[in-house]
C-alpha cells in the first residue's frame, strides 16, 4: 500500500501526458494532415507555376558536345609541358594552341627521317645509273658476242683449209687413201686449227649465256624498290611531322577553358589521371534526365519538342524552360566521372535549354544538378 501511494504522482502525471497527446493528433487529423506553421518539410515544394501531374526526375546540365578533357598527346607516353597558352576563364576558337610539350627528342627524329629520304633517293639515283649500265653491257657483250661468231666461222673455215690442203699433198704423193685418216690426226697444223675452233665455240657459248643472263635481269625492279624505300621514308617524315605537331595540343572547337591543372613543368604520363585541362564548348546547353524504371511508362514520344520545366536543385523556385529533343531507347547505367560505375540503370532524356542565362537568375552551368519535371 505504502509503494502504490508513492506511484500515484507519476501514474497521474502519464495520464495526463496521453490525454493531451491525444487532443492534439485528433485536431491535426482534422486539419487534414497539415503540419503547424513553423514546420518544414525536408523535401522542397514545387512551386505552383510548376506544370503538374508529371514525373519529376533528376537531371545533369551539360553542354552540347560534352566537355572536353585535354591531356597527354597520343603520340608521347609521357612529357614535360614546355608552354601553356590559355588562361581559366579564356574563350577560345577552333584549332587555338593550348599548351605544348617539350619537343627535342621528335625534333631529332624529324631530322633523322629527313636523312633516310636523302638517302631513299641516292639509292634511286645508284639504281637509275645501273640500268643504264645494264644497257651498255648488254650492248657490248652483244659486241663480243658478235665478234665470237665471227672466230668460230675464221676457225672452221682455217680448219676445212688446212685440210683440203693435207689431203692434196696426200693425194700428189700418192698415199693410200686408208692412210690419210692417220696421218690427218697426227698433223700438228690441223691440231691446232681444231683447238682454235673448240676455243672459239667455247667462247661464243659462254657469251651467249651471259647475253641471255643480263637480257633476263630486272633492273626495273630495283629502279621501283628504291623509290618504294624513297616513299617509305617520306611517310616516316610525315609521321614524325605529325608527331611533332600533336606535340602542341590544339582546341577541337571553339568555347571556354576551364580548370587548367598545368604550368611549364610539368610532368604527364600514361597514368596520369587528372586532365590538363577542361574545354566545355560553346553551342546549346542540355539536361541529361535520368528517368528510372517506375517512370519510365509515363515518358513517352509525344514528349518530343514540348516545352518542359527545369527547377534549381537545390531551390526548386528558381525555374527555366527547355524543350524535350531525345528520349533514349535502352536502360543504361548511370553517366558517372568516378572510377566505380553507377549500378542504376536509367532512361536518357535530353532536354535542350531555352535560355541557360535568363535575367534575373543564376546561369545554369555545365555538370550542375536539377529536376526535370516532365509534365505528362
């Protein structure tokens, strides 16, 4: 009795504890549910200018082509800056220098290549010279030739002339015809003459093999493979050329330089992450609208061309106007800049903004965050 006379305080304290909490949830489910002044909602309100009844979705701003990350030449595996020519801020048009790495070493190999094109050609000149040769000695070998002839006919006819003769004499001395045969063999004059006559054939034959050997040679050919070796040192000039230009990084198009990384100095490689610098180009602002899977039934073509709004993402009361010009046909993952991709997958809407800098308002700038409200 004593315990429950000293818990009759707290026990009436709790019962009009709920007595009130009572009142004041029966008066606010009155109210419909409206929270008390004062009492504000952590997600932001759509203001009422707003269109309704749409999905609202989130959004990048972007620009139309996407921003341009420079860095290291494909040319280099790594550099030295050795210029920067642009400044933050700086806009800039087409084919506008930028920065420019250090160039010695594809300066000596420009020179290099422009040795083996010098020297390409002396081999075109050698080959050009031997043809011509190779003519004359075709030329004079047909001369000796010809002359080889000529003693091959002198020694047979020698040869029959000192026969007859023989054969005369036997004839006048009477001797047995049986023994002419040997005594011809063992003559000293006809042994001669027949020798003469081998030399002389042995001579034409082998002239004459080489005649056919200089006559089948293509001398054309080396004349063409050294000006194939003339024009392949001419493409390694202009790939050096090449590579010695790419070694001033220009603009690909006209807009504005942003987040330059770089100084004379510096030091790019292959695993450098960070790019040298940013471009965001000129031309059209857009919004990349993420639409995800539960929305995705309420966006439909007919959205194409009609004006949408776009709210500040952070304060929804600051609005612009844009035209819907593309709604993707393949869930994809998310556009991400971080080393780990996005698992969520989502369908694109581009929007194109009417004006990204109306008065009155902050501009809408590239890579920043809205809401979309598709307004279907």
């Amino acid at each position: 009795m004593t315990m429950l006379r000293r818990m009759r305080p707290a026990l009436y304290v709790l019962g009009v504890a709920v007595v009130i909490g009572s009142a004041v949830g029966a008066r606010a489910l009155r109210a419909g549910g409206q929270q008390p002044e004062g009492v504000r909602s952590a997600a932001p309100a759509v203001p009422t200018t707003t269109k309704v009844g749409g999905p609202i979705v989130l959004g990048t701003v972007d620009s139309d082509p996407s921003p341009v990350a420079y860095g290291l030449p494909p040319v280099l595996q790594s550099g030295t800056v050795a210029k920067v020519f642009v400044k933050d801020g700086q806009e800039v048009a087409n084919d506008v220098p930028l920065y420019e790495f250090d160039s010695s070493i594809l300066t000596r190999d420009l020179e290099r290549a422009s040795l083996a094109i010098s020297q390409a050609e002396n081999e075109v000149a050698k080959a050009e010279e031997n043809k011509t040769q190779h003519v004359k000695k075709i030329e004079v070998l047909q001369q000796s030739l010809d002359a080889a002839k000529t003693k091959v006919s002198t020694a047979t006819s020698l040869y029959n002339l000192i026969k007859r003769n023989l054969e005369k004499g036997y004839e006048l001395d009477k001797i047995d015809p049986a023994l002419w045969k040997g005594k011809l063999d063992n003559s000293p004059e006809l042994f001669k003459a027949n020798a003469d006559y081998v030399d002389a054939i042995s001579m034409r034959d082998r002239l004459q093999a080489e005649l056919d050997l200089l006559k089948a040679a293509n001398v054309e050919l080396l004349v063409k493979q050294a000006r194939i070796a003339v024009d392949q040192a001419k493409a390694e000039k202009a790939k050096a050329e090449t590579a010695l230009s790419l070694c001033t990084v220009k603009s690909k198009g006209p807009g504005t330089i942003e987040q330059i990384k770089i100084s004379p100095g510096t030091t790019l490689g292959i695993g450098t992450r960070d790019p040298a610098l940013w471009l965001i180009p000129a031309g059209h602002r857009i919004i990349r609208a993420e639409v995800e899977a539960d929305f995705a039934h309420r966006v439909t073509a007919t959205l194409i061309d009609k004006e949408v709004i776009i709210l500040d993402h952070s304060d929804p009361k600051i609005t612009y106007t844009g035209v819907v010009k593309r709604i993707g046909g393949t869930f994809l993952p998310k556009r991400s800049e971080s080393l780990i991709p996005s698992d969520t997958r989502v369908l694109e809407c581009v929007v194109r903004v009417s004006d990204p800098s109306p008065a009155g308002k902050p501009p809408l700038r590239v890579g920043q965050r809205v809401r979309v409200n598709l307004g279907q």
